[in-house]
C-alpha cells in the first residue's frame, strides 16, 4: 500500500475530501543524496479549488512559475499539447498553448482555483506553438536579448524552430523564430528510404526533431546558450551572436567527464538491435528527452534535470547531470534519478513528465515543479491501475492516441465493413471475408480482450495533465558514496550511426503494372505499401487531416490515350484509437484503366503518393514520393 504523504496540513484537509486517494499518494522515494542539493520531500498534488490544476487535449502539462498579471505574486502557467500543424495552425484556444491560473494567496503560500485563461500576447491573440507529435507548448523565462524584459521561449516537435517571445512593458510579443545554424525543416532519415547517410547531420531529421529546448550560459561568456534533448541526444547551441541580438550556432553533444554523450536510460539488447536495423542512432537512450537548467546543487556550475518518456519499466523519473568546469569545457557527471524509491516501483503517475524549479514556498531553497500526463477514464476519473503502471506494460495508448477520444467501435462484420467502406470495394466476397477476418482479429486483439479482462472502461481512457510539488528543505547530511552506485547507464554502448549499419525502412512503396495489355481491353495498376510490424500509415476517411497527421493518397496519370475507369479502390481500413489508419503487412490501392481507343506501343504510368508513417512512440514527416512504369500495348489479333 502507498504511504500518503502531503505539504501542510491545510492541503491534506482539501486532498482528502475532494480526490480520489491514489492521486495524491505516492510511493516511499529515497531518492538521490548530493552535496548542496536540497532534500526533497514526498509530492503533492496542486489543487485548483476542490479539484486537481489540470490541463486536457492531448494531456501532457509544463509547468512554470511567472507573475503573469504583475501583482507581486507568482502565478502558475501550464502549457499544453494538441495537434495543430499544417491547415490546422493557428487553432487558438485548442491548439497547443498556455493555460494561466492566478494566484489568489500569496507569493510564499500560493492558492489557485479551478479558472483559467489563455496566455496571450501584446496583440490580444492566444499565444501557441505548432506541435504534431508528442511535445507540447513548453514555457521557459529568460531575459534574452539583455532588455531588462523577461522573454518566454517554447521548442518544437518538428521543424525544429524554438519560438521567442518577447517580453516588453505590455507583455510578450507575437512569437518569432529564433535564428539558428541549418534548415530546422531538414528531414533526412533512413526511415523514409533516404541514400546514403549525408556526411553532415545537421540535414538530417534525428538532428532536429523533437526539439525541447531550454537554456542556460555554458560556455562563460556572459549570454544564454539553447541546450536541446530529443532525437539528436542532449546538445547545446552556442549563442554565437551578441547578448542583445542572439543567433545560435551547430548543436554540439554534451558531454561527460569522459568525454561520452550523456545518457539518460540504457538501451536493452532488443532496442540496440532495433536502432542497427533502422540505421539511426539515440544517444541519450530516450529520444524524447526534456533538458532543465538550474544549479541544482548550488555550487555556482549549472547542472541539468532531465525528463523523458517515462514509459518502461526502469525509466527514470528525473535525472540529475552534475555540471563540472574541466580543462575541455563544461562537462557532466554520469546521470542518477533523483526520484528513486525503496521498492522499485513508479515515483511519478502517468507518463512524460516536464520539470520547472522554483521557490514554491519562499523558503529560499529549491523546490520542484512536475507536470506528468496521468491516464482518467469515465470522463475524467483518475485511473489508478492505469496511471501507476508503466504504459508498456499496459500497453494502452500514449498521449495524444487516446481510445476514449471516441467511442470504441463495434466488433466488425461483414455489412458493416461493406457500408463502411462503400463503393471502394473492388474484391470478391471471399477477399471481403479474409479481410473481416482481419479487421476481427485486430480488434480482438485491441478491443475485445479488454472487454473479456473486464477492461472495457480503459478504452474511455483520455490524458490529462497533473501538477505536483516537491519541497525542497535544506541537506541535513553531506552526500554519500552510495550515491554514485545508483542506476548508471552505459555509455558504451550507445548505437551510433554509421554507414556500416543495414538500412531500414518501415514502408516501401512498389507500382505495379501488367506486362503487356491488348487493346480494347481493361487491366488494372495498383501501388503496393509493404508496412514493417508495429508501423502505420493513415487511412484517407478526413478523421486524421482532422488532427494534423497526413492521410494516405494516391493518384495515378496514366496517358491521355488510355482511360481510367471508375475511382481509386483502396483496403478497408482499421482503427488504432482516434485515427483510422493502414498497418499491414501489405496495402494495395487499385485503379482499373481500359484500352479500348489506343495504339498499339509502349506507354509512361506515374503514381504520385503521399503518406505518413508512424509507430507507438515516434511519427515521421510527411512524404510524398512519384513511382514510374511502362505499359506495353499490343493489338488485338
């Protein structure tokens, strides 16, 4: 059973008549000891009234501490994650933004109730990011440009822009780009059938995707350099502008002492096996990494807090990076989770956590902020079984693929795959047979074990964001020796990518064409997807343009004297929770064409197709690609 643990007695009081018991108890953490570093005590749950500070949409949270309204009293924003890329962007107030809670207490003792507001900027318009995976509106305060103005700075997912708000006498300024070396659009990958490795990586889509930024001033020379996590490992940009006008240059890896990438979880054989086969690399382990700067130990060098996923078992929930000064620059120590505990189980609910340090209570020592993405199922209950265990071993859906963002579809039948899928159907009754009995599996599999476990309620599964506070109180003891022994990763073994490694690609695309067709006849032309186990591409129905991801398209030109008959057939698609998509091993999408008016010869078919591919825990760009064939026409004898 979970020890409760709660900050003052007035928050237990409120905790204990308005919230369900698992989401405001925790584990036992023993944590990590370090000199300087404060002691943390057990979590808390922020209150917003009777109910938990929340946000929704996709569920993840970042928090921060800002005097938004400039009353001498720090509020707390929190930002959010939606969807809202491409024709979708700007979607204001649903897209990815920033929520502000007021502070009715004081500064040393905050209080918040359940209203919020849209951070805006000095032109009135909701301040947002464009996001279309897994990281949301991240808000970071620095003074950047040396004005004597807080500025607000957020990463992105991909492009790999960092967006600067500016801070001014009457707030933020509309969000710029800030300048960076290489094109953040550049997405190069040897998962979308890319050559030949480039020889710089700065082209490349792992260099820039997932860019979760933050900052700090490594190198000494009096301006703030960007410190990235994500696909590319954890970097730092040198600010190699001027401190009123900055500009970043090359991210360069951080390192450790020994000179090896920092690496925030080990790699399992399985993982490195899968990294060799896709020809890519993960230097810090994670690749969804979410770097903190702060000198956490207060011995004048800035260390770095790191989250990441947070989704498998042995995941760590906060990792600490001790920054040391050596003859070859700032270095760091090899990482410990701050937020061990005595049994080995989760420290946090939920998944994704994002880390924010402040004086919470005036104290004058470090406290910190967490944000983590908890599973609520039933419109909104804290799902216990769901947010204390690990969503690998669950194997429910990640944030932003909730199954309760619509209702769980029916067991498939024959008619109803038939009325689904309408007149696109070209195959015969058995191949409609063989593909119900597909789409049955696929959702036994994912739907009806839950039912038969007694599981049903978790496909109205949605995330949401939880705020939680730990206090920080002076180090009663010096750090121990045993602290060093805990959970160290190894560096050795970090995949790199080289051009040695096989290459991988999750689809691949074939046009295929008849050898030969006679005159006055018809045949048919059809693009093969070959899909790799666990991958997915985007069925073309309008519920996923809907949401940002790109649908799957095909259109094909054949030439003017050959003519297309009817529309392009495609599969009957399946469901993964809110999207439809295409997952295997094999799609097929047809176009009948006749030769009834044409010359005998040979003739050009292209197919253009568009396409995005994702996995569980990582989506690509979107891709288009154009397929050529030649068609010979004989005449009819």
């Amino acid at each position: 059973m979970r020890n409760c643990w709660f900050a003052p007695l007035a928050w237990c009081i409120v905790l204990t008549t308005a919230v369900v018991a698992d989401e405001m108890s925790f584990p036992e953490i023993e944590g990590a000891s370090m000199d300087g570093a404060p002691d943390l005590q057990p979590p808390f749950l922020v209150m917003g009234g009777k109910s938990p500070m929340k946000t929704e949409k996709h569920g993840l949270a970042a928090p921060a501490l800002f005097d938004w309204d400039g009353d001498g009293k720090r509020d707390l924003l929190v930002g959010e994650f939606e969807t809202n890329s491409g024709e979708s962007f700007p979607m204001g107030k649903d897209g990815s933004t920033v929520r502000v809670y007021r502070n009715v207490g004081t500064d040393n003792a905050p209080v918040f109730n359940e209203e919020f507001e849209w951070a805006r900027d000095t032109e009135g318009t909701i301040m947002e990011v464009e996001q279309w995976c897994c990281i949301g509106f991240t808000p970071y305060f620095y003074d950047l440009n040396d004005d004597g103005y807080v500025d607000m700075i957020t990463g992105q997912y991909h492009p790999g822009e960092v967006t600067w708000f500016r801070g001014s006498a009457d707030g933020f300024l509309p969000g710029i780009k800030l300048q960076q070396e290489g094109d953040p659009s550049s997405n190069w990958s040897s998962l979308m059938g890319g050559d030949e490795p480039p020889k710089d990586e700065i082209v490349t889509f792992d260099y820039w995707v997932y860019s979760s930024a933050a900052m700090g001033d490594f190198d000494d020379d009096g301006d703030y350099d960007l410190i990235f996590g994500g696909g590319g490992g954890l970097r730092m940009s040198e600010n190699i502008g001027t401190p009123k006008s900055p500009k970043f240059g090359r991210r360069q890896m951080l390192l450790d002492v020994d000179g090896n990438p920092l690496v925030v979880r080990e790699l399992t054989p399985e993982e490195k096996e899968e990294l060799s086969l896709f020809g890519v690399s993960n230097p810090d382990g994670d690749g969804k990494s979410s770097p903190y700067v702060v000198d956490w130990d207060r011995d004048g060098v800035l260390d770095l807090l790191v989250t990441g996923s947070y989704t498998k078992p042995g995941d760590p929930a906060v990792m600490f990076f001790k920054g040391v000064k050596t003859d070859d620059g700032h270095r760091f120590e090899t990482g410990v989770d701050l937020l061990t505990t005595t049994d080995g189980r989760k420290a946090l609910p939920g998944s994704g956590p994002r880390v924010y340090v402040d004086d919470w209570n005036g104290d004058g020592v470090h406290d910190l902020i967490i944000g983590a993405s908890v599973a609520t199922v039933n419109d909104g209950e804290f799902s216990d079984e769901l947010s204390w265990e690990w969503e690998s071993v669950n194997k429910v859906e990640a944030a932003g693929k909730d199954p309760g963002r619509y209702p769980p579809r029916e067991r498939p039948t024959a008619e109803g795959l038939r009325e689904d899928f309408g007149a696109n159907w070209s195959g015969t009754d058995e191949e409609l047979e063989e593909m119900v009995q597909m789409n049955v599996d696929y959702w036994e599999e994912t739907v009806g074990r839950l039912y038969k476990e007694g599981k049903g309620h978790w496909l109205t599964m949605r995330h949401q964001g939880r705020i939680y506070v730990m206090l920080g109180t002076e180090p009663n003891t010096s750090a121990s020796d045993e602290s060093a022994s805990l959970w160290a990763p190894d560096v050795n073994s970090i995949v790199q990518n080289t051009s040695t490694m096989s290459r991988f690609t999750p689809v691949t695309l074939e046009l295929n064409l008849p050898e030969e067709v006679k005159t006055e006849a018809q045949a048919e032309v059809s693009v093969t997807f070959t899909i790799a186990e666990g991958w997915y591409i985007y069925a073309p129905t309008g519920r996923n343009s809907e949401h940002g991801m790109a649908e799957t398209e095909v259109s094909f030109t054949v030439p003017g004297e050959i003519e297309k008959v009817g529309d392009v057939k495609r599969p009957i698609h399946q469901f993964k929770g809110m999207y439809d998509i295409f997952n295997g091993p094999t799609v097929d999408i047809r176009q009948q064409f006749a030769t009834e008016n044409t010359e005998p010869g040979t003739y050009e078919f292209a197919a253009e197709v568009t396409f995005q591919t994702c996995k569980e825990d990582l989506c690509l760009p979107k891709q288009t690609e154009t397929l050529k064939g030649e068609l010979v026409v004989l005449a009819t004898q």
